[in-house]
C-alpha cells in the first residue's frame, strides 16, 4: 500500500498556511460531492500533540483521528519544559525520519516539528500556564512543574490553530495512559474557553500487558519481564473492585507486591476518582488505580479503570 508523506512544517507560519490550505481543499471537496440529500459536511481538524519517539500508542490516536477529520496534523516537539533537573531532555529520542513514516502510515497529512527558539524565542517563556492543585498530586509530585510545561505548550498549540482553522471545529486525541494529564487538558480546554473538544483514546498495550510508551526503548529484556508487575496488579485490583467495591481494596498488598519484584521500585499506587484525582467517595461515579514505579533507571506509569 502507497502512503502519502506528510507535509512536514519547522515555524508557525509554515504550520498555520499548511493547515489552512489543507482544511480549504478539504471543504472544497466536500461541496463538490454534496447533494440535496446529504449537504456538505464541515472539514474538521484532528490534531495529537506528541514529543516524538512515536510508537504503536500514538499511532492509535493518529488513525483514531483520520477516522473522524477531514485533516490529521500531528506536532512532535521535545519540550524541554516538561523536564526537571535531573530528567532525561539531553537524552530524550529524536527521531524524526522514523517519526515521519509511523505518521506517513497512520495517515497524517502535517506534522509540525519546531525547533525550541520557534515556540519559546527569546528563551524560556515569562509566563506560562499553571496546573493548579491537580498539577501538584501524584505526578506533579513526583515532577515538580512537568504538568505547567505541558499545558504550557499545548495551550500555545491550541493558540496556534485557532488563528488559522477559522470556523472549523478542532479535535485533539490524548492517550488515557497519562491520565493526569488529560484531566489537567480537559480542565484548561474549559477554563480558557479554547473551542477544541478533547477526544480520550484509550490505552494500548503489549499482548503481556505493558502499556505502551516512549521510554519502554529504555527497558533491557529483564527490565521489560520486570515491568510487567505493573499491569498485573492493576488487573487484580480490578478484578478484587468487582467483588469488593473500590473502597475495600487491599492497596497494601498491591503495594507490597509491587515491591517484591526484583529492580523494581514504587513511586505510588493508589486508587481516585478520575474528576478530580482525590480519594473516591459515595458520590464517585468512577475509580481510577494509578501506579507510577522505577523499572531499573526508567520510571513508569500506568493506570487502569475499577468497577
């Protein structure tokens, strides 16, 4: 099967004119095929922001995104904001030529690629987007201002195609595996009125059960058997929320479980609700467990929906 290219952008400009251009085509085709009985539909935008490193995960999100737009554009971006002192941006994969052909398959029409001085010229920004209460829990603990940098970003994305997709409808694909983090898009979307629907698109995983993720090209072959203790024991608090409800799990044995692997180390488990990542209650129509560990030097997190 032939694939097209993608367009690849590095400004916004370039970005902005390839968006607006492909949207027009897009509209014009549709008016072309209209008829008294099915009148043209509008051309929609997909868009999945990623850093790059893309694997089968964000390949789901791409195709999920060329099912339901008439346009998929795709950004791939290492933030450095994202990154705490001691993280790996030096290190991060930048792999833009294996990039470009997993967006290639899955169907992307742009990818915007910028370099860091394009999206924070002058260094790093003065101001940027603050990630509240929810920000400071659980990964934002762990990563003091990773969650500012990342809706700091993604606030400038959305900035930037809605001064060029004019009254077109954006839709922006998150993976369910960074659940925080799609809280925290989903809580800025409404409090900053961006007109962009967030589109959840749930997890994918390895047939043994390992969630997918760029930095699983970390994991040596005993790292990755190790690894697999994560998503096993979300899959037995799952089973145990079945017949116990979510408010009688045994989060201690999970925990110690988790810790009798060998090279693995525990950051957190621990069960909420998904609407605002505190404890569950009587009131709670969802639970989430989440579980976050060290995988030899490579830190990993996962989730999963109880009953």
């Amino acid at each position: 099967m032939v694939t097209s290219q993608p367009v690849i952008t590095r400004t916004t400009e370039e970005f902005q004119t390839a968006v607006t251009r492909a949207l027009s085509a897009a509209q014009d085709a549709f008016d072309a095929s209209a008829t008294e009985e099915e009148p043209a539909q509008a051309a929609r935008l997909g868009f999945i922001p990623t850093m790059g490193a893309l694997h089968d995960g964000h390949a789901t999100l791409m195709r999920r995104a060329r099912e339901q737009n008439a346009v998929v554009a795709v950004s791939i971006f290492v933030n450095p904001l994202q990154f705490g002192p001691n993280e790996d941006f030096e290190t991060y994969p930048r792999t833009l030529e294996a990039d470009a052909k997993v967006a290639a398959e899955a169907g992307v029409d742009i990818i915007f690629a910028p370099s860091v001085d394009e999206m924070y010229p002058g260094g790093s920004p003065l101001i940027t987007v603050s990630s509240g209460e929810l920000g400071n829990l659980f990964e934002g603990k762990t990563r003091p201002g990773h969650f500012d940098g990342a809706l700091t970003v993604v606030n400038k994305f959305f900035n930037i195609l809605e001064g060029c997709v004019g009254t077109h409808e954006i839709l922006a694909y998150f993976g369910q595996k960074d659940a925080q983090q799609l809280s925290l898009m989903q809580r800025m979307v409404a409090d900053f009125n961006h007109p962009v629907t967030i589109k959840p698109v749930a997890i994918v995983r390895e047939d043994n059960g390992l969630a997918l993720s760029s930095r699983n090209q970390y994991l040596s072959d005993e790292d990755r058997e190790a690894a697999l203790v994560l998503s096993r024991t979300l899959a037995l608090l799952r089973e145990q929320s079945i017949s116990r409800g979510f408010d009688r799990l045994d989060l201690k044995s999970a925990r110690d479980y988790i810790n009798g692997q060998d090279n693995v180390r525990l950051d957190y488990l621990e069960i909420v609700d998904p609407e605002n990542f505190a404890a569950p209650t009587e009131d709670s129509k969802r639970a989430l467990a989440l579980v976050a560990a060290y995988v030899g030097e490579t830190r990993l997190i996962d989730n999963m929906e109880l009953s």
